[in-house]
C-alpha cells in the first residue's frame, strides 16, 4: 500500500515536502521517501515556461511581420530613415525662420574656413586652394567691390564666367557685400544675353578673361545701357572696360562688415539662374537663400561625409554645379575637384590622381564615358557615388558593370521647381522616390494629358483627372508654405505661366513641371517625356520658341515649326525645324547655316531640316508637332525633303539615306 503526502513546511523555507510510505501487513511502516522541492523554484518553473511560450508568439509575429514588410514594404526602413534626415534639415529651416537667425551658404562656408581653414576646398589644374585662400581672395573682392565698383548690398550684378576658382572668388564677394548674383549662361548670344540684363535688372557684369572678346557684339549695346563692365584681367584693351585683377594686388584681405550680408529672411533672392521655357527667351529663376540651403544638402542626404572628394565638371552657371555641387561641398565642409570643361578621355585619371569618391553627372556625360575605349583599370578608382540626373537605363546598366558598383543617386527638379525627387534607393532607371510620408509633406498629382492636343484632359467640371498607378501623367506640385514657388524675375506674366490654377478644386495652385512621368507600385518615379514647347539636349533645355524667332529672320523661311526628335545613342532630343519657303525664294542650306551659327548656342542650332508645302495645325490653330515628332529624319519614311546639319561643309546639306544610317550607327557626328 502506497501514500503519498504532500505539505508546506513553514513560511520562512517556502518549501515543498513529499512524503512517500509503504506498509507491511501488519501495519508497520518499511520504508519512507522524501523530496524537498523549493517553491520559489517551482514558481520560476512555471513563469519561465509562460514566458517562453509568450517569447515564441511574439518571434513568430516579429518574423510574420518582418516577411510582410519585406514583401509588401521593401523600402520602408530605408525610406524612414531617409525622410528622418531630411525633416531632421527642414525643421532646421524652420527654426531659422522662425527664429530670425537665417543661416545661408555663405554665412555656412565662413563657419567651414573657421573650422577647417588649410583643408583643401578646391582644386584645380592641379592647384590646391584651401578655404582660407578662397575665403582671402574673396575678402579681396568684396574690398575692390565696395571701394571701387561702388557696389552696394542689394544691387544685382551678372556674372559671365567659365569653370576656375575665381567663380566662385567673385560669388562669395559679391554675396559678402550683399550683392544678388545672375549666373549667365556662356553659349547663350548677343541678343539673350542683353535680354538677360533687361530681366533680372543687373547694371554690372564680370566676366571671365577668357570671354571678354565674346562681348565685342554687345559691348557698346550693355555701355549705352549704363552697365559697367569688370574683366579678370591686368588690364583690357578696351578703355570702357575695367580690369580687377590688378586692383586686388592693394585691395584689403580683412572682411568686409558682416552687416552687409546679413540674411533676414530665407525667401530674399540670391541667385539668378536662367533656364530656357515655352516663352522663348531665357529666363530668371529666383534662387531663394531656402532653395540654395535645400540644394545644398543633398550630397548630405545621400550619405555623403566631409572625407569624400567631389568632382564637378558641369558648367557653374547650373543649379547642379553650383547649388548641389558647390553648396553641398560646402555643406559638408568636403573638397571640390573642378574641372574646367568635361573631358571623357581625362576623366578616370583625374579620379585616380584626386581620390575622387563622387562626381556629378548628367545622362550624357555617362554616356560618353562608357564610349570610351575600354581598359584594364576601368574598375581601378575610389569613386563610390554619382549624383545626377538623365541617366537612361541601358547606360545605368551598362556604367555600373563597366566601372564598378557605384551607387547612382539620380534627382529629378528644375532649377525653379517647387519639388524635389530624390533616389536614395538605387533603383535602376528611376529618377526618384514616393512614399506615404512623402506626400504628407510634399504635395504633387500626375494628372492625363492629351498628347495630341497638347493639354490636360479635363472632367465634365473643368477639373483635372488623375491617372493610375503606373500610368503616365502631367507632373503638377502644389504651390504651399512648404513648397513654395518663388517664379522669375522681371515679369510677373512669366511667373504664372509656369501655374495651373484651379486644378482639382477653386482656388488652388500647381506648379506644371511640363514633365510627362510615371510612378509604379512601388513609389518609384519614372520621366516619360517633355511636353508642350521645351526639349532637352546635351545637358540643355531647348526653347523652341526661341529657335523659331532665330529662324524666322532668314529672309527665304515663311513659317517655322521647330521640335526636338530621339537621336539612336543619344540622351534627349535632336532639334528639327519644319520649314515652308517663301514663295519667290529657294532653301539656301549655307545662308541658314551661318545664321545659326551666329545667333544660335551649338545645343540649340536645328541638326535637321524638314521643307513642307502646309503646315499642320490644330483646330485652334496651333502648330501640331506630335505627328512630326513620330515622324522623326529617316528619309525612307519621311517624303518630305531632309537636310542635316554639316559642320565640314558649313551647309545643311541633303540627308541621305547613307547619312542617316551612319548617324544611327554613332558615326557621324552631330
């Protein structure tokens, strides 16, 4: 017979006793067995058991939510992070605004000489300038500027220069005495450039010692007009033109009062930048001190640090170059290798030399590396990162498996744009990336577009519709507090060009991007085409508003409809002109040939020429283009006579098919 007894021996042990006793048949106990079992121990037991079975609940939750997001929300880390540091900028902007301490690039680039005075900051044909000997040179400037230019703060003043140090001397001596800066463009021409004057209100131009003769057309014309012209030269053999350089041999290197270029609100204008549009002439975009802060962190936000070394060869009269590039540099307190002009032959064996860990790039410029010659140190560089934009799929692929795994990072904005895309991701082909926390703070639709009419597509109440995920639509971003858009100088007109009013409801405002996009699934963004009166070439907005003014002075044209075409191998668009010959007169291929080249930038000037009889339009009367963009050069499809731009001949000449077929296999030369 067996008895089991169990009882709690005391409060103090909080211990378990079992008892286990046998009896003989005479009711003697024989044997007796004991198991002390601590309580607490039980009690630990029990608790570790519910919490393991609580641990592998939550496991498999954390693992089923981790699958989903990695199914669902690929991005999504990445993406939070992202955004964490660019609301982490913009709540910097906003404490500046709020609180009255405006913080601009300048003020930014003289905390860097303070802090790190003998780090080099730009090099150049092989010379090194420290941020000290840039902040000097510019003190110097800035002295020369106020004492014998008779500069003052808010006068606005032109700057026609090329890539060198000194660009960026004269911009931060100019900014020191509080002057706003017009960056002009070194192809434009006589005509755009006094229009240049006219519109952002400039009456003093520096320019480069090594464009002083291009002025020889316009001088007497910018004199008359009462705008002093400064060279960055000893001395000029014009007399109406003073030099600098000789006066900065006296000038002072102490800094000019800081009163002088103290900031009081992130909205005044800085910076001038011209861009070509649908109204012909360029334009002045207002550059903002807040669009010039925003620009400026991008290398930032890609994860760039004060140790790499950026290489900049795109013109500095260019928001990337000079916003993005130089502001970013600055930003970052990093060093800018500065290439005067973009050589593809010279440019892996600047990296090599400069340690070069980013570049910027536009889609041709990648392109034109990859035409290169291949060779055994294609993969041998320090280069980690591309900032950019324009960059086609095929030659995204074909950069990174030629020259290794750098990580593209393509932006997509205009230089007056109120919005920004940003790919963080990498994603191939993309020039950007969406998210839900996205548009909570940044407003923009893609809406439908007719491309044959050549307008958006509207509902039965006048409003615009939007498309569906992965179709192509209108780009438009909302005109907010956050986005602001600050428009162009000189007329008010231009500025609300540029707006959709009235776009989904009365009263609200969208900035037309004239971008035709997509965005996928995903989040990604994707460029489809441009629209309406703009194109792009080598790196270049084309206004073919502008072209058909030129053209319309050559005395046999009667009617010009200029557009841009897909060149094979080539980024963006070719420009062609549909031409109708005055009655009486014949096509002179040399006569237009020089009138282009004299009145027109070398990305301007049509390559081709259609002659027609009729000229179509649309029931308003509006020239039709989309039929002759279909229609494209190729002469076994086109009936209409064709001619090319030739350069060896200084003619357009008759574009046969032989010449076509050489211009798709890449060799001719355009």
């Amino acid at each position: 017979m067996l008895r089991k007894l169990t009882f709690l021996d005391g409060p103090c042990y909080a211990t378990y006793h079992t008892v286990f006793i046998t009896w003989d048949v005479e009711g003697r106990a024989v044997a007796t067995f004991q198991c002390d079992i601590p309580l607490l121990s039980w009690s630990l037991a029990v608790s570790m058991t519910l919490c393991l079975g609580c641990l592998s609940v939550l496991v498999a939750l954390a693992l089923s939510v981790y699958v989903l997001q990695k199914l669902c929300f690929p991005y999504f880390w990445r993406d939070l992070l992202f955004l964490q540091k660019v609301v982490r900028y913009g709540v910097k902007l906003e404490v500046f605004k709020l609180t009255s301490s405006v913080r601009t690039v300048l003020d930014r680039f003289l905390q860097q000489v303070q802090r790190i005075p003998d780090k080099p900051f730009v090099i150049y044909d092989g010379n090194v300038h420290t941020y000290r000997d840039i902040d000097r040179r510019s003190n110097r400037l800035a002295n020369v500027f106020l004492e014998k230019a008779n500069l003052r703060k808010g006068d606005c003043v032109a700057l026609l220069m090329n890539n060198e140090p000194d660009f960026l001397c004269v911009w931060f001596g100019l900014a020191k005495v509080g002057c706003s800066v017009a960056f002009l463009n070194t192809n434009i021409k006589s005509k755009s450039l006094l229009h240049c004057f006219n519109s952002c209100g400039a009456k003093t131009l520096i320019v480069g010692s090594d464009l002083v003769e291009d002025l020889d057309g316009i001088l007497n014309s910018l004199l008359s007009d009462n705008i002093q012209v400064w060279a960055m030269r000893s001395w000029t053999k014009h007399t109406e033109v003073h030099s600098l350089l000789d006066k900065l041999e006296s000038a002072s290197e102490k800094p000019v009062p800081a009163a002088l270029h103290a900031a009081t609100s992130l909205k005044t204008p800085t910076l001038y930048i011209f861009t070509s549009g649908t109204t012909g002439l360029p334009k002045a975009a207002v550059i903002s001190h807040l669009q010039s802060l925003k620009a400026a962190a991008g290398f930032w936000a890609f994860g760039a640090t004060e140790d790499d070394v950026i290489y900049v060869t795109l013109p500095l009269y260019h928001s990337a170059a000079s916003l993005i590039g130089v502001g970013g540099t600055i930003e970052l307190g990093a060093t800018l290798v500065l290439k005067k002009k973009f050589s593809a032959s010279q440019f892996w064996n600047d990296c090599r030399k400069h340690d070069v860990t980013i570049f910027q790039y536009i889609g041709e410029l990648c392109r034109y590396l990859c035409n290169q010659t291949k060779t055994e140190l294609d993969k041998v560089h320090k280069v980690r990162m591309g900032v950019g934009n324009g960059l086609h799929q095929d030659v995204w692929q074909e950069f990174q498996s030629r020259f290794g795994k750098i990580k593209m990072c393509e932006v997509y904005g205009s230089t007056e744009g109120n919005l920004c895309f940003m790919n963080h991701i990498g994603k191939i082909g993309s020039v950007g990336r969406s998210n839900f926390f996205y548009r909570l703070l940044f407003k923009y639709d893609l809406v439908k577009y007719d491309i044959v009419k050549d307008e958006p597509v509207k509902d039965q109440y006048g409003f615009c519709r939007r498309v569906d995920k992965g179709e192509m639509g209108l780009l438009l971003s909302k005109v907010s507090a956050i986005s602001p858009f600050f428009g162009y100088a000189g007329s008010k007109e231009l500025t609300e060009k540029k707006l959709m009013r009235n776009v989904f409801v009365k009263g609200d405002a969208y900035f037309n991007t004239g971008d035709l996009m997509a965005e996928d699934h995903e989040g990604f963004i994707f460029f489809r085409d441009r629209v309406g009166d703009t194109f792009r070439w080598k790196g270049e907005n084309v206004s073919t508003t502008e072209v058909t003014e030129i053209l319309g002075l050559v005395d046999f044209i009667q009617e010009v409809n200029v557009y841009g075409v897909q060149v094979p191998g080539h980024e963006g668009r070719g420009g062609m002109a549909s031409i109708i010959v005055r009655s009486g007169f014949i096509f002179d291929g040399k006569k237009l040939f020089e009138h282009v080249v004299r009145d027109l930038p070398g990305y301007a000037r049509p390559l081709f020429i259609r002659l027609q009889e009729v000229m179509e339009t649309t029931s308003t009367f509006k020239q039709q283009k989309f039929h002759l963009v279909q229609s494209g050069f190729n002469p076994s499809k086109v009936v209409d006579p064709l001619y090319v731009l030739d350069y060896k001949q200084k003619s357009y000449i008759p574009l046969t098919d032989t010449i076509y077929q050489s211009i798709s296999a890449g060799e001719h030369k355009l």
